[in-house]
C-alpha cells in the first residue's frame, strides 16, 4: 500500500481501486498525479502567463472563483491552474472565495 504513495505515474484513484481488486478505473482527474498531467498537456509558456495572471489577480485581494474565471477567455485552463495551484499549496479556497496562502 505504501507504494500508492511513491508512485507518482498513475493515478492516486486507480492506483487505490487496483490494490482493491478493480482493475478497470479510470483517472480521476482531481489528484495531484491527474492534475500534473493536465498541467502539462497545456503548452508551458501559456500555463505560466496564466499561472502569473491569476496570483496576480489573487494577490491583490481574494477573489470570487466564478469571478475570477469569467475574466479569462479559456476557462477550463484557468480551471485547471486553479486546481493546480489550490494542489501546490500556493492558494487556497475557503468557500466560493479564492486567496493566497499566507
């Protein structure tokens, strides 16, 4: 069970549901393992713009989640970083508002 924890190649999900017998899970698409992927299927120089837009935006005051993603033309990236960034531990999200970690 403990090598769930140092394999950071397949999901944390199917990982779980494979040690417990079912071998036909999917990604989840939450974990950090899922959400690593997807950060890097965006192309790396737009994922850092809008990784800095988006602390920046942070940065000034919190923000509402649904604000802040409807000032972006491509929300399901947006979505992504933000998960990403709430996964690194950079922001946080207490109810419908998003803030930087202190």
């Amino acid at each position: 069970f403990i090598q769930l924890l140092k394999n950071a190649q397949i999901c944390r999900s199917q990982q779980m549901l494979n040690y417990f017998g079912e071998k036909d899970a999917k990604p989840c698409g939450r974990c950090d393992v899922c959400l690593q992927r997807k950060a890097k299927i965006i192309n790396s120089k737009q994922l850092l713009s809008l990784e800095t837009q988006i602390v920046s935006r942070i940065s000034e005051k919190p923000i509402e989640y649904e604000i802040l993603i409807e000032q972006f033309d491509s929300s399901t990236e947006v979505i992504e970083i933000i998960r990403f960034l709430i996964g690194k531990g950079i922001i946080v999200q207490e109810g419908k508002w998003l803030k930087l970690r202190i």
